[in-house]
C-alpha cells in the first residue's frame, strides 16, 4: 500500500516481523524496523526528510567547496546548495522524485542525473531496498550513459538506532583508523589518527560527531561493520561493502522525536572529494557500478 507526504509516494515494504519505509523523494531510507522496535528513527508523515534521513547522495555526498571543480582542463561551477558555508551539497538526486518498482519485500528505485550546471553527463542510478530476515540490504548501481568518461562518488545517509533504549546509553563503535579535520565549513584541512575509543565502542551520550572517517577495518568478508549495542547485549549493525572506503558520522538532538539520533554515512569519497580526487570513480561510457550496504540486528 502506498500514501502520499511531503517526501513523495510512500513504500511500505514486509518480510515476517521485519518492516520498511521507503520515500520516492531522496530514495529515502524513511524507517526500518523488526517487531516493535525500530532500527531507523522514523518521523512524523507530514514532515520534510529532516537533516537528510535516509537520502541517496550521488554523484557526490557531503559538499563541494564554493561548488567549483576541476574537471579536467574545464573549471565546473555547481549550484550553491548549501548557502550558509556556500558549497554544492550532498549531490543532485536529494529533492528528486524517483520512479518505484515494488514487491511486498524489495523496492527498487531509479532516477536519472540529466546534464545541468556544474556537471556535464548523463547517469542513471538505481538504489534497491531487499528486506532480509535481520534487516535490509540495499544495492545501488550507477551506469554512465554520457559520451565521455563520467566522475562518480555515491553515499547515502540513514540513521540508526534501538528503538527501545534510551540513546544515550547505546555504545557505538567505529573501526576507522583515520578521521578528517574540518574547517568551520565542514570541508577537509587535514587528517588525523582517528580517537582508537571509538574502535572499542563509545557511549553514545558521551559524544558529539560530525566527522568522516576512512581507513575502515574489513571483516574476512570484506564488509566494514560499525554498530550500536544496547545495554542488554542487542547490537545494530550498518555494515558497508566494497568501495564504500569512507564513512560519515553525525549526531544530533534535533531530530524529530529523539532526544539524540546518530547517522552512520556509507560513502564511497570523501567531503570535497571532485577536488581532493579521492574516492571518484571514473565511469567509461557504458560502464556500471553496483555497491552494497545493509542494517542487521543481531
């Protein structure tokens, strides 16, 4: 069944006690949830997607300073997005409407990059939402249908949680090696040997994070797991595939119905990646891309 909101057409996904909520605007990841406790913080159906929950960034996430890059031998200028620290933010698919292909338990959801300022080519992307018995597991796949070699990077922001504990007393942990430093328009100066607590797991009410992370520890499946551990021993899992080398984390206690929310940012570049190059994939004409990622409780 589907309804309408300020985010577009809403899917509603079901796989035994697991439960999903997609949004068309974003692609938004809008809640995930097993039983009765969430795993995604929902909010309110008549809201906007508040500090960009669940959105698919591409063909870039994070920003771009001044909007300007390096393309090559042409300098590009994107649309300023983000005024107040005036930076092209977190790609161009985050207001659009994409078109759903639904079953009772996946969604796949597709929207086209059209040539437009700042940025010259033609991609179509897809993101897939697959329930599992745990969780979901999401692909994203990016075709290059421009002429030319076509410079890529994708992220995607959801947020995670227990639902039915306090947030304050949840452990995070975060298996990164090195974190960036920012200047106060959150773009990148510098590195800096990531604080080694957070790779045994933190409480989250005694942190306060906006911060990208790379050099990311892989499990022998190659997967980069970071999580969130209840006091009761419950642990969410926001597991990242290969190419997603670099991560974003952002708490907040203005999300709407939490008093403390955390979003953990699967991004296969860095913040300023189309100027630093770090991260960018170059897609030949014709040429794909998928990614992996997913949430499991366990």
């Amino acid at each position: 069944m589907t309804t309408y909101s300020p985010t577009g057409t809403q899917v509603h996904l079901r796989r035994g006690d697991v439960t999903a909520q997609i949004s068309q605007v974003g692609a938004s990841l809008r809640s995930l949830a097993i039983g009765t406790v969430d795993l995604v913080p929902p909010y309110p159906a008549d809201a906007p997607t508040p500090a960009c929950s669940g959105v698919v960034l591409t063909p870039w996430p994070n920003r771009v300073r001044d909007g300007r890059w390096n393309d090559g031998d042409t300098m590009r200028q994107l649309a300023i997005t983000e005024p107040a620290k005036n930076n092209a933010s977190h790609g161009l698919l985050r207001f659009s409407a994409y078109e759903i292909d639904q079953t009772d338990a996946a969604a796949t959801l597709t929207a086209t990059i059209v040539p437009q300022t700042g940025y010259p080519y033609l991609v179509e992307t897809s993101v897939t939402y697959l329930l599992t018995d745990v969780g979901i597991e999401v692909i994203h796949v990016l075709a290059n249908r421009s002429a030319e070699s076509a410079p890529v990077a994708l992220g995607t922001h959801p947020f995670v949680t227990i639902g039915d504990v306090d947030p304050h007393d949840l452990v995070l942990r975060i298996p990164a090696e090195t974190a960036f430093d920012t200047d106060e328009r959150m773009l990148p100066i510098g590195t800096r040997p990531a604080d080694a607590a957070l790779r045994e797991g933190v409480r989250l009410g005694d942190v306060t994070l906006d911060t990208g992370f790379t050099d990311l520890s892989r499990d022998a499946d190659g997967r980069v797991r970071h999580s969130l551990t209840a006091p009761d021993g419950r642990r969410v899992t926001l597991w990242q595939g290969e190419g997603f080398d670099y991560a974003q984390v952002y708490t907040t206690t203005g999300y709407p119905g939490q008093e403390l929310a955390v979003a953990i940012e699967p991004m296969t570049a860095p913040a300023d990646a189309f100027n630093s190059g770090l991260g960018i994939r170059h897609l030949a004409p014709g040429e794909s891309w998928t990614l992996h990622w997913g949430i499991e409780l366990g």
